[in-house]
C-alpha cells in the first residue's frame, strides 16, 4: 500500500456481472450447439438453411430501421420465427444467462410453489436463459405463465425449453427417509402458456416477474412522453406482483431504451421497491440518459462484455448475416418489494467522508484512456463517477467495485462530465 497519498481510495472487493467462469458447464455445452437443438425442434430444410443468413438480416432490419413497416404478431411468420430463434434468441441466451449466472445468489430465492410471470415471453427465452444459469432453481417447482401475443413462438419456445431442460436435469436429487433411497427431482418446471399482449390477466399473483425486450417493441405503437409510458407500464406490472414479488426487465443498451429503464427504475423506487441490481444505491439515477440519443451529454446505464467467447457457431452466423457483433450490450433493472424499509445510504465519494465507510460504485463503462492512465465511468450514490484504475487489475464494464476511501475531502470534478474523479489503488 505505498504511495497512498496518490490515490482516494483503496479497492477491497470487485464482483464481475459477466464472468464466463460462472455458467455452469452444461449450460455452455448447450448454448454452443443451440442450433442443434432448435433444429431438433423446428427443423429447416438445406434450402432454407442456405437461405437463413439472409433472412436474419431482413429480420434484423424490421426489428430495427423499419420498425414501422413491420406487423404487430410478425412472429407467427415461419421464416420470422425460425430466424429469430436461431439468432436473436441465441444472441439473448448468450446476454442473459452471463448476466443470470453473475448476479447474487439471493437476487433467485424462489421456493417450492413459487408462481413465476415472463411477459413478451416469444420463445421463452428468459425461461430458458434461468435454467441454464441457475442450477439450484431447476429442482424448485416453479409455475411459469408465459405471456405472449405469438402461439406459435409459446409452442416453439416450450419445446425448446423442454429439450433444454432434458439436456441439464437439476445437479442433486431428493432423499426420501421414509422410502429410504434417493428419488429424481421434478424434470422441470410447470409451463402455461398465456396468449395476449401486455395486460392480459392470469389466474395468480406472481412472486417473480420477468420481462425481456418487449417495451422497446411497445414504443411504436403510441406516442406518449417516455415518462408517462414507464409509470403506465410500471403501475401494469406491479398489478401482477404478489407480496415482496421479484420484478427482472431487461432492453437492449441503446440511449432510449436505457432511459426507459431509468424512468423505470424511479417508478419502482416510488412504488417502495428496492433495487437489487444493478444499483448500488436507491439516490436518484445519474445515469438515465436523457437527450443522449440526440446527443446530449448525459450518460445511460448500460453493460457490455466482449462476444469472443461466444459460441463460435453463433459468430458465424452473425458474420454471414452480415450483422458481426464485436459486443454484447443491455441495460437492466432487478427490483423487490419488500415490507420493510429501505437501506440508509453509504458514505458518497463527493462528500466529506468523516468516518471513512466503505461504499459500492457500479463500473458502467468500457475503460477510457486518461493520459497515461485508464479509467470508466461508474455509478454512485452520490452521482456519476470517473473511477481512475491504480490499481494492477482490469475494471470491466458491470463490474461492482467496493472501495475504502482514505482521505476526509470533497473529490475533483472531471471537467467534460462533471463526474467525481476517484483515483482507486490496492
């Protein structure tokens, strides 16, 4: 610890959101040879796999640029269909079972007859994406409704589902005393199928509700202010939610849908949710994004991890789709209702920190050359921060950093952004 004089504070503990390293083994043996399974189950003739690359893009295309031109229900269309599952479904497989498999271990402590809710459900993939992940949930009898407007994808997602789970049963089995020797845990869970958008009622309060990708497809068909549209769509998801329920949502990382996830996040925080993740704190968000799609200056919360340890198939496709993918980008929030209330607040890196308390930050950045010197930006109670990397490790955008600051002063501002600027060494 030489030369403390040149930093603020010293790093005690660095969690990662996207470390390899955690997905279970059976897990990355099936998102390698997704497409051997999807075939399985939604076969395509040699004609049509010559033709897939193509159709990935014309997707892709419609799911973006040509938003407008493209029909509510477009995945009722075969060849929709197939190319969504075989590449964006892959791709979000890839996303969320990182994200999935590095979140706490609390973040999933489902019991036995827990009721579970996916809206815009498509070919469950967020269900799919928690059972490769989390492997003490597989042997849980969970109910899951999943929503979607789509039949034909609630079919086809099922069936992989039911593939997916065949192929990574749950990793221990049951003693029964009475019986006197080991019994298989329940194969999997309890899927019902719901079709209908957003809305639709369900026979039972949820206790964990997720929603992946949907309200960005939600925007185009109405033209109100991004505020009233997150405590609308809020106040709609919390109509589902049981006592202390457990609500996921998770859109792509690009400026409007990170902003939407920030609103998002302020209607929780005002319904007396508390923020499990990503959120270090439950302080205004100094991340939310606004006007940065027309340029603006403020940042948005988003996470990224590289895609070379992708499935090597899956890149290929992506090439010959001509949609190569250097990145993999979300923004997310995880929210709880809880009865009691929520946590003080820790020491803020730009306040004087009398007591020199330990306090959390959330890398949220690629790293950013500083001179001589890199850096990322990150998440605070106190605001954004400009965390400055003195250290011998490497700070990884979703990283969750705690830190024990060593000097009792208010921290420079980072002239560009206003950031706090926090030199972090060992």
């Amino acid at each position: 610890m030489k030369h403390l004089s040149l930093f603020d504070a010293v790093l005690e503990t660095q969690r990662p959101l996207f470390a390899t390293e955690n997905l279970p083994h059976d897990a990355r043996d099936v998102l390698e040879h997704f497409d051997e399974l999807v075939q399985g189950v939604l076969p395509l003739s040699q004609k049509q796999q010559r033709r897939l690359p193509g159709d990935i893009h014309a997707l892709s295309h419609a799911l973006t640029d040509e938003r407008g031109a493209r029909r509510v229900g477009y995945m009722n269309d075969s060849a929709h269909l197939s190319a969504y599952v075989r590449y964006f479904s892959w791709w979000n497989l890839v996303r969320l079972t990182r994200l999935f498999a590095n979140l706490p271990d609390t973040a999933f402590d489902c019991i036995d007859g827990t009721v579970c809710l996916d809206i815009g459900s498509g070919p469950l993939t967020v269900v799919c994406a928690l059972w490769l992940a989390r492997p003490e949930l597989r042997a849980k009898k969970l109910t899951w409704y999943c929503m979607d407007i789509s039949h034909r994808a609630l079919a086809i997602g099922e069936d992989i589902y039911l593939s997916i789970a065949a192929r990574t049963p749950p990793p221990v089995q049951k003693h029964t005393p009475a019986a006197g020797h080991f019994v298989a845990c329940q194969s999997h869970w309890a899927i019902i199928r719901v079709q209908g958008g957003f809305g639709t009622e369900i026979k039972q309060k949820a206790a964990f509700i997720t929603c992946a990708n949907m309200f960005n497809e939600l925007y185009e068909q109405t033209n109100d202010s991004p505020e009233y549209r997150a405590k609308k769509y809020g106040t709609m998801l919390l109509s589902y939610a049981h006592d202390n329920a457990r609500l996921f949502v998770a859109e792509p990382g690009v400026p409007y849908n990170a902003h939407f996830i920030s609103l998002l996040r302020d209607v929780f925080l005002r319904k007396k949710l508390a923020v499990i993740a990503p959120c270090p704190h439950h302080a205004p968000c100094p991340m939310h994004g606004t006007h940065a799609r027309r340029g603006g200056s403020v940042k948005w919360c988003n996470f990224s991890f590289t895609t070379e340890a992708a499935p090597e198939r899956l890149t290929k496709l992506s090439a010959a789709a001509q949609l190569g993918k250097y990145r993999a980008v979300l923004s997310f929030v995880f929210a709880e209702r809880r009865t009691a209330l929520l946590p003080a607040e820790t020491v803020y890196p730009t306040e004087t920190a009398r007591d020199k308390a330990s306090y959390t930050i959330r890398i949220a950045s690629e790293p950013i050359v500083l001179g001589k010197q890199t850096g990322c930006y990150a998440c605070s109670a106190a605001g954004l921060v400009l965390a400055v990397n003195k250290t011998r490790r490497v700070f990884c955008s979703g990283d969750e950093i705690t830190v024990r600051p060593l000097h009792a002063h208010v921290l420079p501002q980072d002239a560009k952004t206003g950031a706090a600027l926090l030199k972090i060494g060992e």
